[in-house]
C-alpha cells in the first residue's frame, strides 16, 4: 500500500523565523525592505495575492511612511505576517 505523500506541507513560523525570512530578502543590505523585496517575500511564504499583502504589510507596518520596511519597523511587520498563519511551503 502506498504512502500519503502531500504536494506541499505548510510548516507555521515562529517571529524569530519570520524575521530571518525577511531579513534574508534585504538583498540590497540597506536595512530596509522595498516593496520589491516584500513581494518575494511573500511570494516565498505562499501568498495567492502578494501586491496586496504588500500593501496591507506597509499600512500596518510602515510607521513613518517612507513605503519601506526598515529594521525598526520589522516586529510590526512581523506580528501582522504571523497573526495572517503564513509559513513556508
């Protein structure tokens, strides 16, 4: 009899986790996240719609405005990401 074998397992983040998914997609090394680099971020975690999960990240996010994500600004970010359950697929 064969093994149940899923396509893709959803694996849930802890924050710590999530900080290194972003950080790692910090490619330029400036310190913050463009919107760019947020989209491949989510796109990594599985998000059906990643324009838009960008936008929603950077209004809960994005305290000052500058429509970045800087090292500051990433616990907030981060606690948005995991209250919406992504992981890595």
């Amino acid at each position: 009899m064969p093994l149940y074998v899923p396509k893709s397992i959803n694996l849930s983040l802890n924050e710590e986790q999530l900080k290194a998914v972003f950080r790692k997609h910090d490619v330029n090394g400036d310190g913050c996240l463009s919107k760019d680099e947020l989209m491949k971020v989510f796109r990594e975690l599985g998000s059906r719609n990643p324009s838009w999960r960008v936008r929603r990240s950077l209004h809960h996010a994005d305290g000052n405005g500058d429509g970045t994500i800087s090292l500051d600004e990433l616990d907030e970010l981060v606690k948005y990401v995991a209250k919406q359950g992504y992981g890595i697929n």
